[in-house]
C-alpha cells in the first residue's frame, strides 16, 4: 500500500473554491494509486475568531474546554471537505483526533503526541481511500480534547506520516517552499529546491512561517521527507530532507533574521566560578529564553558578560539582575532594545573554510558593525542594529552568491 500524508493549511480551506482545488490535488494523488490521509487545518481566520470569541466570554478561558472549542474549527474543515470528496464517489470519511485516536499528553493549548493507533489506521485505510484527519488536535489519557499549539496542523501531518512509514508527508499552502531568505525584504530571494531537517530548525525566524518548527523536528526524528508546496500551483516546493552531499557542495543555503532581541550587558562581574550560574539561574526560572551569550574578562578579576532574550523580556530580565546586581559585582548594566540577529545558514559550513571571513567582510564593506558573533557548526550569527537589518541581509545574500 503506497500511503501519502497530504496537510492543507488555512488558505487553502478558506472556502468552496478552494476546497475544490484541494479536491483536485486530493484526486490526482488517487490517479496515481496511493491511499492518502489528507489533514486539514480550520478555514482561515477561524482559530483567531475563536479565541476573540472565548476572550470575550471568559476573562481567563479554563485551557481544557478552550481546546474543545478550538477542535471545532478542524471539524468543520474535515466535515465539508469529506462531503466533497463522497460527492465524487471517492470512498473517504472524516476522523477527529480522539477518533484515531493521536494520545497526547495533558498539556492543553500546547500538547505534544505521544502514541498514534497505527493498526487502526491501517485498518482504516484497507476501507478507505480516503482519511479526512483534522489536524492540531489530539487527546490525553482521559479522553479529554487536547491541541497542539498554533500551527499544529503541520505536526498532525508530519506525526501521520512518520505512524504509517508514508512515502511523503506535503504540505500545502499558500506560497510555494522555503526561499534563501525573507522575499519581502529581498527582492532576489530564491526558493530552496531542497533543505535539510537542520538547515530549515535554523532558519525557523522565517522557516516558522512556513512550518510549525515543531513538525521538523519531529520530521527530523523520524526520518519523514517533507514536500512545502502551493495549492494553488503543480510548481514542485522545498524538500525538507536528512542531509545528503548534494547540499554540501553549497557553501550557504539562506540568510535569516531576527529582530525580536534585546541586548543586556553586565560591566565588570566577578571573573570567578558560579557567576554565569548565579546570572542565568533565576533569568531560566523565569521561564525568558535566552539567546546569545557571550563573555570575556576585562581586567584582572573581572569579566564583560553579554547576552540577548526577547524584547518583550527585556523589563523582567532587568529586573531580575537588578537584585543580583550587587553579589556579582556588576559595575554598570547596559540595555539596548534596537538590535538584530542575522544568520548565515548552511550545512555545507562544515566543508567549506572561510564562511565567516566571507560574511564579516560583506557587513564591513555596508560599515555595518558586528556587536556580537555566534557560531554552531552549521550557522554563523552576527547582532547588529536594529535600523541595519534589511541592509545586512541583502548584502550577505549577495555575498554568498544566493541571489544566482
Ligand atoms: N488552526 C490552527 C491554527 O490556526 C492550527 C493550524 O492551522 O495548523 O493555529
Ligand atoms: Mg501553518
């Protein structure tokens, strides 16, 4: 049985007309003999209107009965796309998480899978050619509806795929695959006709458009391939595959960024064990994550101790390292909220020297200064100003010869 895992995101459920071109897709996969699970996400703007609604009835919504209220957005996707698919005579029928059932544990609004029946599925697809599934949505131990976080649908997909070893898991949507970097602020942005499962983790500031970041990891540990496509092209997308030479033969594969970083500076801490610890302990138990860091002595017992968290973090890490301030003997605090990270991403790093000799030199040459440099075997990060952000990730695309 040649099983292929089809996930249409928002867009392309919207409404009737594009339910019939997700009909087509849906048939043509049929035409060439596979059994397909086709997961659904809700039609687009119904998981938002949902929330506004719980918002404005409950000032703080219980999270259980939320995600049963959420699940509703699913259900109608699943409902009227299987009434299409009988319309034309294909044997299908819907399922609902609970119906499959996907086990979750009981973490509502952000569930993780934990077991998909997979001989019922099988059994089901001996019966059907067709399983309409609804995605985001699972449930616990106690029958209780749970859903995966926002863009979940993507990981209902990539989980179906991996449970019935699928040939492919595509996912369809409204642009069509993963570009070298952002096409809004780089005109000669191009798509990636292949990335690998660690390359697209990386470029997750605009990979997370794409996919769900929690659906590739999953890829990635069970080996499923990902197909991003277009609903509404027959274009080929990305391919999100375990790396293979092909992709190293590349020096870099795309230029992300992210503007959602702050920068703190602690002045002249004690250069002594524990102090990192004594910093990073209560910044960790207020749940702020924490990006960059960096550190190096300053003078004769002392030591420059930078890092960067969220923006909308900056206040409460302050906070905190105000009362620790004096027993780790800060001599001054430096906060800057106008800063950005770009990233040079590309496993092909591994094999090629003088990546980071050639990024450097193309910031210097915009008179772009580098506040901080981050390196992991397939990335090289550079915190700059905010204001340069846009500048620095054109040039850097053209440097690495992206843009051909
Ligand atoms: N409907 C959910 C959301 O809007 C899940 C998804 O679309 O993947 O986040
Ligand atoms: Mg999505």
């Amino acid at each position: 049985m040649r099983i292929l895992v089809q996930k249409f995101g928002g867009t392309s459920v919207a409404n009737l007309e594009c339910m019939l071109k997700v009909r087509e897709k849906v048939s043509a996969a049929l035409d060439k003999g596979y059994k397909l699970v086709v997961v659904l996400s809700a039609m687009s703007g119904e998981t938002n209107r949902l929330i506004d609604m719980a918002q404005k009835w409950s000032p703080r919504p219980d999270p259980a009965e939320m995600d049963v209220l959420l699940a509703t957005g699913e259900q109608t996707s699943v409902a009227l796309f299987s009434m299409l698919l009988k319309d034309k005579g294909i044997k299908a029928r819907s399922l609902l998480g609970y119906q499959i059932p996907i086990q979750t544990d009981k973490s509502f609004g952000k569930a993780r899978i934990l077991d998909i029946d997979t001989d019922r599925l099988e059994q089901m697809l001996s019966r059907f050619d067709v399983l309409v599934a609804a995605g985001f949505q699972g449930c616990d131990c106690e029958q209780r509806i749970t859903t995966l976080g926002r863009g979940g649908s993507d990981t209902s997909a990539v989980a179906l795929a991996a449970a019935l070893k699928a040939e492919m898991c595509e996912i369809y949507t409204d642009v069509d695959g993963v570009y070298t970097t952002d096409p809004n602020i780089c005109s000669r942005a191009r798509k990636i006709p292949k990335i690998a499962y660690d390359e697209m983790l990386e470029m997750a500031s605009m990979g997370a458009k794409v996919l769900q970041i929690r659906s590739v990891e999953f890829a990635k540990k069970y080996n499923v391939p990902i197909h991003v496509r277009s609903t509404f092209s027959d274009e080929p997308g990305t391919l999100v595959i375990q790396e293979d030479e092909t992709m190293e033969s590349a020096m870099v594969s795309g230029i992300a960024y992210d503007k959602d970083q702050a920068r703190i500076t602690l002045v002249d801490v004690y250069d002594e064990p524990g102090i990192a610890a004594r910093v990073f302990e209560p910044i960790a138990a207020a749940n702020i994550v924490v990006d960059m860091i960096v550190q190096n002595p300053s003078r004769e017992g002392r030591t420059d101790m930078t890092f960067t968290v969220p923006k909308s973090s900056l206040e409460d890490t302050l906070a905190i390292i105000e009362k620790i301030k004096t027993d780790i003997g800060a001599r001054d605090i430096l906060a800057d909220p106008n800063v950005a990270k770009v990233s040079v991403i590309g496993v092909g790093m591994r094999n090629h020297s003088g990546v980071a000799a050639i990024a450097f030199s193309a910031l210097k040459n915009e008179n772009i200064n580098i506040m901080i440099i981050s390196t992991s075997e397939i990335k090289i990060s550079c915190l700059i100003e905010e204001k340069y952000t846009e500048l620095a990730v054109r040039t850097l695309h053209e440097a690495f010869g992206l843009d051909k």
